[in-house]
C-alpha cells in the first residue's frame, strides 16, 4: 500500500464532495502506508478521510492474508491477534464496556447480525444471551474459526445478499465503519438488513480523541492515523452520512482509553499504560476525567444507534 509521490495539491472530499478550497492536510504520516498517503479533513462536513485511498484489490489482498499481523503490529500487548482463542481472551474487556449500550435491545430470541465479527467473541456473548446469531467476516481466519464454532458466517455482505432472504432486528458492528470506502452504501444496504422498528449500533473511532485533538503529542500522531481506514469520523460528520441518507439516529460519546493510558504517551510516548496509575488516582478522578471529555466531545470513541 505505498506509491512514490505525495499528494500536495488538496482532493476533493470523499464524504461531500466539496471542492479543494474547503481541504487541508490533517495528517501528512499514515502508519502502514506509503509517502503518497496524507489524512485530509473536509470544512464543509467535518470528514477526516485517507488520500488517496487504497485500491479495491489491496484492500481484500490486506483483509484476506495481512490484517492479523498488521493489528498484532499494531496493538502490542493489548490485544492479542496470535489466535482466534487468544483474541477472544483479549476481548473480554470491550465486551463488559459494550454491554450497557446493547443490553436494552438483547431479548432472547431475536435474530442479530454482527459485521466484522473477528474471532466471535461478541457473537458468543450474543449466543449466550439467547439470540439467534449471524456473522460477517473477510478475514481467513477467523472465518475458518467462526464456521468451526457452528456459527452462519459470511465473507462479506454480497454474499450474505445472495442468500437467502433474511431480516434482523439488530445489525451491530464496532471499530467497523472507519475501514468502510462508502459509508452511503454501506448503510443503505445495513438498513434494508432491519425488519420494522429495528437498529443498528455501532462503535466508532471519534477523530475528537483528546490524544491528537488536545494534546497533539507527536509519537500518537505517527501512530494513530492508520492505511486500514478510509475515514474518521467526528459526529458532525457521522450525523452527516445519516442525515444525508434521511436515518434516524442518536450519536453518543463513550471514551475507553484512561488518564494512565494519556500519561502514558505522554511520558513515553507509546501506547498501553491502561491502570498504570490506578494505585495513585482515586476512582473519583478517574471517572470524573473520563466524563469530562465526554461531555466535551473530546473523547476517543462513539457509540451511534441507527433507525428508519
């Protein structure tokens, strides 16, 4: 995913299509990607999105073979991509954090398709609530692992298409979004997966993350703007894509990361420290930390829920 030449001269943007003049350089280093890669961000609908972007063939190729050890790479011991057994283990923390946005809509019984379902951890948790559970997964190996685990997985969403006609009451899907080239599509075709008076919810990276939106520290800036995603979204230019699709919808804040972690990169300038300084601060503090970038937007994630 690399080419020779930078980009100097502003693209037009991605998500609106307002012209250069509303364009500038948000990001000029990508991790994993090549000097031609730049992050531009929109002033006309707030998008944050990778020019140029990665062909369609480099994407499956990535997908397919490579995203695994690009994400062990990537995430050192936070999460552990060596297996799918090993990935759901390191899972179990996003599962207890996800649960109170989901738990309200998981009645048992109910049909729930996860998109970017990795090793099934989530699906399992799902399973174990009671609901009839379908996955969505373009990795080889974890595909493998999701049908051995007497699972229905797909490869991706044509295929689930050409099945069989199916509705779901929920459609769910975390850290999926920003790897979406077309969210547009991406959401039509979500949102014809509902039965009435069903949703989707999902979690998204907010570019609002007080790492390089408050702080700007130099080490997070090499590290955070990634050639696996298309786009970062802020809420205005998340509520741009559904409003312009005509969706209800309500965008809530969530931050996962904790002061430790931001002391951290800080100090260090690398990722990890989570509960480094948990024997220092009060559990006061922290919370009281964490709200306050929530209530201020500055936060590193979003929980969004999507309608008709």
């Amino acid at each position: 995913m690399s080419g020779p030449v930078r980009v100097e001269s502003p693209p037009v943007c991605r998500l609106c299509g307002a012209g250069p003049a509303s364009q500038s350089l948000r990001a000029g280093t990508v991790y994993g990607g090549g000097p031609e890669h730049g992050f531009w961000h929109c002033a006309e609908c707030d998008a944050v999105y990778l020019y140029p972007p990665t062909t369609e063939e480099e994407e499956q190729r990535f997908y397919a073979r490579e995203f695994e050890g690009f994400m062990a790479a990537r995430s050192g011991k936070k999460a552990d991509w060596a297996s799918a057994e090993a990935h759901k283990a390191s899972g179990r923390g996003h599962l207890a954090r996800r649960w109170p946005f989901l738990e309200p809509y998981l009645a048992p019984g109910r049909d729930i398709l996860e998109i970017g379902c990795s090793s099934g951890f989530m699906l399992d948790a799902f399973r174990d609530a009671g609901l009839n559970c379908v996955g969505v997964e373009p990795s080889g190996v974890f595909y493998e692992h999701l049908a051995h685990s007497g699972y229905q997985a797909y490869r991706n969403l044509d295929e689930l298409e050409r099945g069989p006609d199916r509705k779901f009451d929920l459609v769910v899907h975390f850290f999926v979004l920003e790897h979406i080239r077309d969210p547009y599509d991406f959401f039509r075709r979500t949102l014809d997966l509902l039965k009435p008076g069903g949703r989707i919810i999902a979690e998204v990276p907010c570019v609002n993350d007080p790492l390089t939106s408050l702080y700007r520290i130099p080490a997070f800036e090499q590290f955070y703007w990634s050639i696996a995603h298309h786009f970062y979204y802020s809420p205005k230019s998340l509520g741009f894509v559904l409003d312009r699709l005509g969706a209800g919808r309500e965008i809530l804040p969530e931050q996962r990361y904790d002061l430790s972690n931001h002391m951290t990169w800080m100090m260090d300038g690398r990722p990890g420290g989570q509960g480094r300084f948990d024997h220092v601060f009060s559990p006061e503090l922290l919370d009281s930390y964490r709200q306050d970038l929530k209530r201020r937007w500055l936060c590193d994630t979003m929980f969004v829920h999507v309608y008709r």
